[in-house]
C-alpha cells in the first residue's frame, strides 16, 4: 500500500512548510485527501498555535515517498462554499 505524507504549508517559502516525516499508508491518493480534510478538520476545531492564527491560509500538501507533491488541499476545503449550500443539509443538522 503507498505511503503519504501530509506536510502542512503555513506560511509561503521553507520556512513555512512542517514536514511529515512518518506519512501514513492508503490504498489511492483519494483516501489520503479524505484523511487530509478530516485532519484539517481537527486541526480548525481544536488546535490553537501562536505560529498558526488562522488554519484556514493554510493546506496539506499531499506527497508520495519520493517526495514528490502529488495534491495540495486547502484547509478552506472543508468549509461548504455558499453556492453549494443544499436545504437538505440544514434539515440534516437539526
């Protein structure tokens, strides 16, 4: 099974990428996005940094063992665009 890493890009340049350096093992790229948008997830609700003041500048950039960036997903990605907004999922939140 491939292994992916799930670098988080905070800031532009070197300096603001935090490198995994374990990555996690998936059967395909879609379910390492899948994991990726629940760790942004997690990391909105839940974790206060002063490096990061708002996770939602920031994405995970998905690469494979060679290093080589294969998707980048924003952290803004787990937030429903407006012009995607469905009644029925307000009805599902009650």
């Amino acid at each position: 099974m491939p292994r992916y890493y799930f670098n988080v890009r905070h800031r532009p340049g070197p300096a603001g990428l935090a490198v995994d350096p374990e990555g996690e093992e998936f059967p395909d790229l879609n379910a390492a996005r899948e994991r990726a948008l629940s760790a942004a997830r997690n990391h909105i609700a839940k974790t206060q940094t002063l490096i990061i003041r708002d996770w939602f500048v920031c994405s995970f950039e998905i690469a494979d063992e060679d290093a080589q960036l294969l998707l980048t997903v924003p952290f803004s990605d787990t937030v429903k665009k407006m012009g995607d907004w469905d009644a029925e999922d307000e009805d599902s939140l009650a």
